[in-house]
DNA sequence: TATGAATGAGTTTTCATTCAT
DNA sequence: CATGAATGAAAACTCATTCAT
C-alpha cells in the first residue's frame, strides 16, 4: 500500500523536526525568542513555514521541544563525566562546563535568558528548579568527599560560580579570559591537598 | 491658555519623563523588552501613547534613557559602599548587591536579559564591558589591600559569583537562601584573618 | 489638556465602529462568515485592517457585536407593528417581514446562516431559542384573540412558515413570488370573518 | 504486485469514493464546509490526503459530487412515497421529511446552509430551483385532486412550511416538538374531509 | 503639552494542493 | 491505487509609529 515504509516516513519526519529545532536552537540562543520570527527559523532550517507548523502546534512549542531535547542531552553529559576520584570529577565538570561555554555558547544563551523568562513560560520553572537543585546536591556530594570545609555553602557557590561566569562570558565575548579561570578554578577545586 | 515659565515647562516634561521611564523599568524587567508594548508601558505610566512619541524617539530609545538613567544612579552607590577599611567596603558592596536582590529584582532582570541581547542593542556593549572592568579593577584592588592571594583572579571569581547568584536567584525567586549565601561570603572573604 | 474632547472621541468612535459593523454585516450575508476575511471587511469598511481590532478582539467578535446590534433594532421594530386589532398587527407583522425579505435579504441570509451554525458560535443558541419563543408566544396571543382554533399549533405554522418563506425566497431569488404569498397570507390569516 | 481485474479496481475506487463522500457529509453538514478541512475529511473517511485528490480534482468537487449524489439519493425517495391516494401520498411526504428531521439532520443542514451560498456555489442554483420547483408542482398536483381551495398557493406554503420547520428544528434541537407538529400537519392536510 | 484614532508592515498560523515514492 | 511530507498563498492578528486636533 504505502509507497513509503513507516519507518522511511519516521526518519523523514525525524530529519526534518531535528533540522528545526537546531536552526530554532541557534536563532533562539543567538537573537532571543521574542526577536526571532517562526519564517527566520524556517529559513534557517532550509524549510517551508508550514512544514515547521506540521511538526510543532505553534512558536512556544518548538521552545517546549526544544527544551525537552536540551534536558535529554544532559543525561549523556553526566554519565561523561563521571569518575570514582570526587576531585576529577569536579574537574571533569569544570572542564565541561568551560567547554560548553567556548563551543555552544548559543545554547547557553538560550538557555540563560529562557531561564530570566520563566515567568512567561510556565513549563521552564520546574525543571529548572529540580536541574539546580540536583546540581546542588551533585556538588555537595563531590566536595563532602574532597573533606572541603562547608561543602553545602560552596555547592552553592561553584553553582553561582559557573553561571556567573557563563553569564559574563556571553556578555563580553572573546575579551572574557575562559582560559585563565578555568586553569584557576580547577587549581583552586581540584588540586588542593588533601 | 495658562501662560508656563521655562521652568513650569521643564518640570512638567521632567515628571512625565520619569513616570514612562519607571513604567518601562517595571515592564520591560518583568515581562522583558520584546513582549513589552509600548501601550503596556503608557497604561502603567498612565499617559497617552502618543505622549510617549514625545519624549522617546522609538520603543528603543526608552530603554537607552532608561539604561543612561541607571548608570547615573549607580555613581551614588559607590559614594555610599565606599570605606576606608577594604574589607568593611568589600562587605557593603556585598551587602548592597544582596539587598538589591531582595528589593529590586525587576531592575536585574531587566539588565541581566539585556545584557543576553548585546547583539540586538548596540549601544550596550561597550558600557557593559566597561562597567564590569570597573568592578573588576575595584574588587582587585580592594582584595590586595586584604592580602588575599591571587587577587586578579579572585576578583574575576567574585564579579562572576555575584552575577551567578543574583541570576539563580531571579530564577529559584523564594526558594534560594539569599541570607545564607550572604553571610557565608561576608565570613570568607571580610572576616578573614588578615 | 485633551486636543479633543471625551464627546468628540466617543462619536469617533462610534462612527468608525458603525461603520466596520455595516461593512460586516453586508459581507457576512452575502459571502457567509467563514467566507469573509477580515481583510475585507477593512476595504468594504474604507478602514484599515488594524483598525478593525482596535474596536472588535476578533473576528468572532464583530460577529457577536453584530448580533448585538440586530438584537437591538428589532425592539423597535416590535412597537412600530403594535396595534390593538389582534388581525391588524397580525397583517402588520406579516408585511414587515415581507418588506424586510425584498430590502435586507443580506440580513436574513446572515441571521438564517448564523443560525444554522449554532453549534460554532455559542453565544448564538440561547438568544435565538429565546426569539423564537417570544414570536410563538406572540403570534398565539394574537390568533388567540382573532379566535382561530388550534392557535398554539398555528403560531408555530405561522413561524416556520416565515421563515420557510425567507428562506426560499433567499435561494430563488427574483423568481419567488413574493407578493403573491404576501396577499395570500394576509387574505388567510388576517381577513377571515371573525 | 497483485494483478486486479479492471472490476476489482473498479470496486476499490467506488469504495474509497464513497468513504470519502460519506465523511464529507457528514463534516460539512455539521461544521460547515468552510469550517471543515480536507485533512479532516481525509481522517474520517480513514484515507490520506492524497487520495481525495486522486479522486476529486478540489475540495469544491467534493461538494459538487456529494450533491450530485444526494440527488440521486433522492429519486429513490419519491418512488418510496408514492401513492394512489393523494393524501395518503401527501402523507406519507410528510412523514418522510419529519423522519428525515429526526434522524438525518446533518443533511439537512448541509444542503440548507449550501442552499444559503448559492452565490458562492454556482453549481447549486439551477438544481436547487428545479427541485423546489419540482416539489411545488407535485404539491399542487397532490393538492388540487384533494381538492383543496388555492392548490397553487397552498403547495407554496406547504413548501416553505416544511422548509421552516426543518430549518427550525435544526437551530431549537431537541426542544422543537417535531411529534407535535407532525400530527398536526396530518390532520389539517390528509385528513379533512373531501 | 497631550490625546487616542488610525495606519501598515510584519507576525503567527492555517490549509488546499502538489509530488516523490 | 495510496501515502503523507512539503509548499505557498492567504488568513487572523499585533504593534510601533504617525498625525490631526
């Protein structure tokens, strides 16, 4: 009957829903949600208008999507950078996160000024919340075991640390010195004696 | 009809001014720049649309008065952090940044979310840059008066801590312990040994 | 302060409102709603496109509106048929709607088809039920009064038959013999002998 | 792959075409046609999109095809209701169309909102005049042999009378009291003494 | 100075129709 | 014969901005 197996149409379907998301993803995170139209996410992604309105109800909902493949991504990230020695790990992380910032700091972006905007986006607040909160306990964890000295205040401070530096990073660009307070943070972090 | 002085004149534009400046301030804060409409901001500010055309060349030159206006108000602040005891004026500034937190997140949210959008409004680039030089330069400096090591670095650390905290605080809103951080960073780095 | 008075807006106002709301009802009994883009109700209208939603949220409501309108109108129409000879009014009533099919058909057709979609536009259904039953209650009291037998079955004859006739008159046209049954229903209903 | 004879794809079309029709009525019937989507029609004939184009050239063709078949639907009709006995005839016209209120009022709200954009539908103009013309000579055929005074008026006013009882009973539902009227249309027209 | 009606370009969204397979 | 992904033109709606008064 079909011409197409289900399964050919599935990976169409796939392609064309992934080439959306990562030309939204770029847009959102370079110009803001707001200030991107659904017809410069079309183009970008080399597609019809309508077709973005085949695979997504409406704006809000390539967002939705969006975030949802964001979060999935992560689980990866974690399972990556897991080590039995806390302090490697910390560095691990570190590391990551300054990676993170230097390659797809469009992501960060996005995900940065979506986070100002929870109050718009009702479906962002709770799992922002729970993110930040299982990165608390993952910090408080790592530097329990390093035999740090208040290992709950200073979860909490590497978490502000790491956005804040991601925040001043985005804002000043290639002037901000990534390389410099990663080397100091992981020195700082990872290498104190025991 | 009622013949005004020069000075009545002055009066009258400089109130109306403020009044559409602060409306903007909570608006553009709250809801963000892009979703904030210029009838939004004239309801608030209780004038006529048409009024704000007389005052603000376009929606964009509200927020440029209103990001010059708090520049201006900033010169105060550091009249009132300032002491001669570097840790005692480490410790206001700490102090300040965390009661505008409390009492005025609408205002970090707005610059927070423009600061994302360096790319749309140009003329906030270079201030922003300038901006957190300056903070830089004073936390470096009032950090080597404290003796502490690596002060280049640990001012770089403090700005970008500061930022990350007000920024998880604008989103975690109730649930994060403002107070707490507060004083754990006032005992680490003013209450040190010297 | 004002440049125009609160009176001379408010006649604006109503002026371009009326306006949109004539154009409307002339293309929605023509074309059908669904048939009718805003767009051209703004050219009929001599109104720009935006100006139509400063006055009405949106399409649906300009219908709503209109059907407001309607609604009014008719309360005078029923003083202008009152009359105490039961037969008189009758015949008035009668001749009413006959001259109403030859000059406002558009109406008719805009009212009949509205009222075939019901089942669409809730704010619709109660308001038609209640009209239908006060010209039954009105049309028994009357036949009541001429003392024709079976005036609770004939008031409901009478009111489908009106509206059979609107209706087949709408879809032939000038083809349909509307003076004709005019004189014949006059002659049946309202110059029996007593 | 599997040879078919031209009769098993003749068969094939017929039913696809069918399906497709049979959805169609019921969709445009209840929603409107403008109201209702091809791809809806296509979910509830349980068909892709694509084929309503192999077998109808636009989504007006559907219409067109489905009036068509109504038509011929209907021939049957008259050969049911037939009679030698013109009230009994009458009768049994009658009948027919409250039982058709009762059970298929989808189409009569199809073809009476169709009847009410006859100006949109060319199509529908001279078929729905000869019909209705058909309808009146019938009437008067059956009227004069009963004997009836004015059998060339009384066939007009039965006309519109079941058209505005139908048109009645589709916009009060269950409320309209189809029973009533019923029996009472019976009595006043097949049963009067000759 | 102040008003708010009016505009029009731009945005999101819908949907009949086409087409490669 | 059958599929559903893809298109594009047009619809509903928004909003910064202008302008007569």
């Amino acid at each position: 009957m079909s011409p197409k197996t289900k399964e050919q149409y599935e990976e169409i379907r796939e392609a064309s829903s992934n080439k959306i998301l990562m030309a939204a993803l770029e847009l959102f995170g370079t110009k803001g949600y707001d200030a991107t139209s659904v017809s410069e996410v079309a183009s970008k992604a080399e597609v019809s208008k309508g077709l973005i309105y085949n695979y997504f109800q409406s704006k809000e909902h390539i967002l939705q999507q969006l975030f949802t493949y964001l979060n999935s991504q992560e689980q990866d990230v974690l399972r990556q950078v897991e080590d039995d020695d806390p302090k490697k790990m910390l560095e691990n992380i570190l590391r990551y996160v300054f990676a993170e910032l230097r390659n797809n700091s469009d992501l960060w972006k996005l995900i940065t000024s979506l986070a100002l905007q929870v109050g718009k986006f009702d479906f962002l607040h709770q799992p922002l919340v729970n993110k930040l909160n299982s990165y608390y306990t993952l910090f408080e964890s790592l530097l329990t075991q390093t035999g740090i000295k208040n290992p709950d205040k200073e979860a909490k401070v590497i978490g502000a640390l790491l956005d804040g530096i991601g925040f001043q990073s985005l804002v000043l660009g290639k002037d901000y010195p990534l390389d410099e307070i990663e080397e100091y943070l992981v020195q700082k972090y990872c290498r104190n004696a025991t």
